[in-house]
C-alpha cells in the first residue's frame, strides 16, 4: 500500500507539472506588454499629437498586447534619466533626437548639425539611407538602444532672445540656452554665441531670471512653454531642422514576439509622418500666434550664419562625412 500511494504521488506530480507547463505556454501566448513613453514637450505639441495615435495604433494592431501610456513634461524625468532606464531593460520609450543618440554613436550627431539639410524632405531622406541604418545597428549592437524612428520633423530651430539682433557678431556675449551634447553647443558657439547647458524644463525660469539671455527652439516648443512671453524676439535662423525619434532598450524589446517588435517600428515611423505634417502645416501659424501675444518676429539673411556654421563641422569632425551625406542627397 505504501509503495502503491508512492508511485500515485509521483504520477500525480508528473501530471501536475504538465499541466503547469501547458499553462505557462499559454500564459506566454497570451503575455501583456506595458511602454511607458517619456517627452519633455506638452501635450499641446504636435508631437505629443503624433505620439498618441502610435499608442492608439500600436494597441489596435496588438489587440491590447502592448499597452501604451504616455507621459509628457519630463513626468518621467530627463531624456537621460528614462534612458537609464531603457538600458537596464525597463518597459520605456523616450522621444530624443539626434544629438544626444551622437554622445554614444558619434557619427548620428551630424542629423543635427547646422544647416546640414534644407528641408524635412532631405532630412527623411537621409534618414532612409543605408549609412544611416548603419548606425542604428551600432547603437544597437554596442549600446543596446534601438531607434524605432527618427522622421518626426518637429521644426526650424530659431533664436528666442529678449533683445533682437541680425548678424551673428550681435550674438557676442550672449548666454543661449541649448542641450549639453557636443552637437548643440558648437552649433551655438559657431553661430556667434555662448551656449549654456540646461534641462528644458528649466528654461523658462532661467529667461526669467536673468541666467540667460535666450534659448534656441522649434516654435512648437516655444508656444507650448511660452518662452516667447519672457523672451519677445523671434528670429528666423532655422539653423537646424530637428528631427525627432523613439527610443527603447533593447533588452526590453527584444523580449517581445518578432511581430510586436515590427509593428513599434512600422507605427513610430507613422506617427513621424503624421508629426511631420502637423508641423509643417502649423509653423507659420505659431508665428502669427506668438506675434499677437506681444512678440515681434524678425527676418534675417541667414547666408552670414550659414558661413559662421562652417566652423561647427571642423570642431566636431564632421567636414568629410558631410560630403559623404551630400553624396547620398545629390548635392
């Protein structure tokens, strides 16, 4: 009798862990998946616009698998905080943009380098290129980032000053607010001004303040944040076209079923069209806007800045890649 309620034990528990295995399979069949995505803008951006139909898109298209949340103004912290975040595997995505991806993957600062492209369409471009997915494979096999997209157009970045200016000899002395990677910073310098390292956030109050004596932004960003209310002049430079993208740990997404992983990609890059439009259909308007709220935007001719640009490419090494970029762009 004792050998005999042994033996059903053992059958019993063989049977169990059989179970147990069918309903783990399915458990993994069935597994839900959560992304956090991270952005400094508001939820008045077009980006911010863009980034919601790629949540909506991607949980339609996974039939609920992967939960999407955004979350604007920095609720998540820093670009560089979420990134963290994103290497040591959490469920995160941030919005980010060449420059800062370049502070590993050199080569991808030049995206943002002044003047580089002329047009959103060149940007894109570029940005389809075999040289350019080159890099994304660096970023991911060396840095484990991987970039769903980098086509959200989010505007000309143009000079928010409390006092005006036309030539780049008057940015002399001036403190602009800019990113901290080396991209930002020689840009500024190149242009004629001292570039000054702080989080978005923080820009406003700084103008408020006195610590500053302007920023450089897309005017999305500066409606949105109402710089133009602290600092009155807008001047036109359009001295970089930011592209924006997303960005995940690659420890997170490679846990996903290869079908999941290719709808992240196909509806980031989506939304970046959608981003894209938005904004170039609203650039002039956001103008007229900051204009009938007290500031005065002003005209320049930007072939003086574009010269003084020149200098940014030598400091960050960028001469003969750029060549290389004109190359692909048929210039």
């Amino acid at each position: 009798m004792k050998k005999l309620c042994t033996g059903f034990f053992v059958f019993t528990m063989a049977i169990a862990l059989v179970i147990a295995a069918g309903s783990g399979d399915t458990a993994k069949g069935a597994q839900k998946y959560t992304l956090r995505v991270s952005m400094v803008i508001s939820t008045d951006d077009p980006l911010y616009k863009g980034y919601a139909d790629f949540a909506e898109n991607v949980q339609k298209r996974t039939n609920g698998g992967i939960q999407v949340t955004l979350y604007p103004n920095a609720q998540l912290g820093q670009d560089e905080d979420v990134m963290e975040q994103a290497l040591l595997g959490a469920d995160v995505a941030f919005n980010t943009d060449a420059a800062r991806l370049g502070v590993r993957v050199k080569e991808m600062g030049i995206v943002l380098a002044p003047y580089l492209f002329d047009n959103p369409q060149e940007a894109n471009k570029f940005l389809l290129s075999n040289l350019f997915k080159s890099w994304q494979k660096k970023l991911e096999d060396n840095h484990n980032l991987t970039l769903l997209s980098l086509n959200n157009y989010v505007g000309g970045r143009n000079f928010v000053t409390k006092s005006p200016f036309k030539t780049p000899e008057d940015l002399k002395g001036r403190r602009i607010r800019t990113a901290g990677a080396p991209v930002w910073q020689e840009t500024i310098r190149s242009l004629g001004a001292t570039p000054v390292a702080l989080p978005w956030m923080e820009t406003y109050p700084a103008l408020q303040q006195g610590v500053i004596d302007g920023a450089e932004a897309q005017h999305p960003a500066t409606y949105s944040t109402k710089l133009h209310e602290v600092a009155k002049h807008i001047t036109l430079t359009n001295h970089i076209l930011l592209m924006n993208g997303l960005v995940v740990g690659t420890k997170w997404i490679k846990k996903l079923p290869p079908e999941f992983q290719q709808i992240l990609v196909e509806e980031a890059i989506k939304a970046g069209t959608v981003t894209t439009r938005m904004v170039i259909d609203s650039e002039k308007a956001y103008e007229k806007k900051m204009a009938a709220e007290g500031a005065t935007v002003h005209t320049v001719d930007v072939a003086p800045f574009r010269a003084r640009a020149e200098n940014a490419y030598k400091q960050l090494g960028f001469v003969d890649l750029r060549k290389e970029i004109n190359k692909i762009l048929g210039k």
